[in-house]
C-alpha cells in the first residue's frame, strides 16, 4: 500500500491562519494513520503485506510559504 495523502496550502508564516495550519497538521499526519489501519487487517489476514507512507521533501528542501507542511513533513 502505498499513501502519498495531504494536502499543501501554503503561504507566510504571519499571513496563515490557525484554522489552514490545523488543517494542514491533521490532514497530513491523521491521513497517513487512518490508512494504515484500513489497510492492516487484510494484511494481517493475509500474512503479509508492505507500507509506503510517503511524506514531503519540504522537509529537507525548504520552499518560501511553507512554513507548516515543512515542518510537519521533517517529524514523520
């Protein structure tokens, strides 16, 4: 199974709301977790099975306005 959700909505740090940087937090990190726990039962099941849970290069390669799937992308 391979998960490449989230969603990128970028912008300056002081012009941002809280309300886009949740959104971005959650979408980001709670995507990767639900998908893994729809996806590990028939895994389990199965006796085998692969994940690839794919997060951002913002993480290594910063990107004027985004500040946030940056930072999030560098704790997974």
């Amino acid at each position: 199974m391979v998960n490449n959700a989230g969603i990128v909505k970028g912008g300056l740090l002081n012009e941002v709301p809280d309300a886009q940087d949740e959104l971005t937090v959650a979408v980001n990190t709670l995507a990767h977790v639900w998908t893994t726990k729809a996806f590990l039962p028939g895994m389990e099941q199965r006796g085998r099975g692969h994940f690839c849970n794919v997060a951002s290069f913002a993480g290594f390669y910063g990107a004027a306005g985004m500040v946030t799937c940056a930072a999030l992308s560098r704790q997974i």
